[in-house]
C-alpha cells in the first residue's frame, strides 16, 4: 500500500504522501528532485544511495567470479561455474520449474 502511494506521488509530483495517524514521516528528495516520504530508514538510504549500492554489488560479484568463489554464498565454486554445488542444485530445481511453468502458459495459449 505504501508503494502504491509512493509511486503515485512520484508519477504526479506531489512532495508529501499522507499515511495513518501516529505514524512519524521522513522528507528526502527523490531520484527526480522531488520531495519524498519514506516509510523506514532503510529504504530511504536505499533510494538515497542506490547507484553506489548497484557499482559494490557487480564489482563483488565479479570479484567472486574472478576469484572461483560462489557468488551466493562464500564456498568455493566448480569449475568453469559461478556457483558451488548447492546453489547449481537449486539453480537446476530452479530452471526446471520455470520451464514446467513456460510450458503451461504456451499450451494454455495455443
């Protein structure tokens, strides 16, 4: 509900969003200058800095690919793949699930 008010203030250019009673409100410009409330203080420092967070995750990330670490977790990673023997299982249980899923959306629509 809060996104919802916060991506029509955004969209039409309103500085303040109204929320319950009671509840403490936060100012702070947004990506397009305009004055905006945050419901916490994380996603306000998440707006605030979020090309610096963007630029420290794939520099990490690259970091551990470099590196033959997992790039979910910190165990060493197989050979010539990202990720250690866990996470590549759960990436097949993964992929196979979307691939039951694309698969039933295609015969659904034929």
């Amino acid at each position: 509900m809060v996104w919802k008010k916060l991506k029509a203030a955004v969209s039409k250019g309103v500085s303040k969003v109204r929320r319950g009673a009671g509840v403490s409100k936060k100012k702070l410009k947004g990506a397009k200058g305009k004055c905006l409330e945050y419901p916490n203080r994380f996603l306000k420092f998440y707006h605030s800095n979020q090309k610096r967070l963007l630029k420290e995750r794939k520099k990490l990330y690259h970091q551990k690919l470099d590196a033959g670490i997992c790039v979910r977790c910190n165990n060493q990673a197989l050979d010539k793949i990202k990720f250690c023997s866990y996470h590549q299982e759960r990436q097949r249980e993964y992929n196979l699930k979307a691939r039951m899923r694309r698969k039933k959306k295609e015969v659904q629509s034929v």
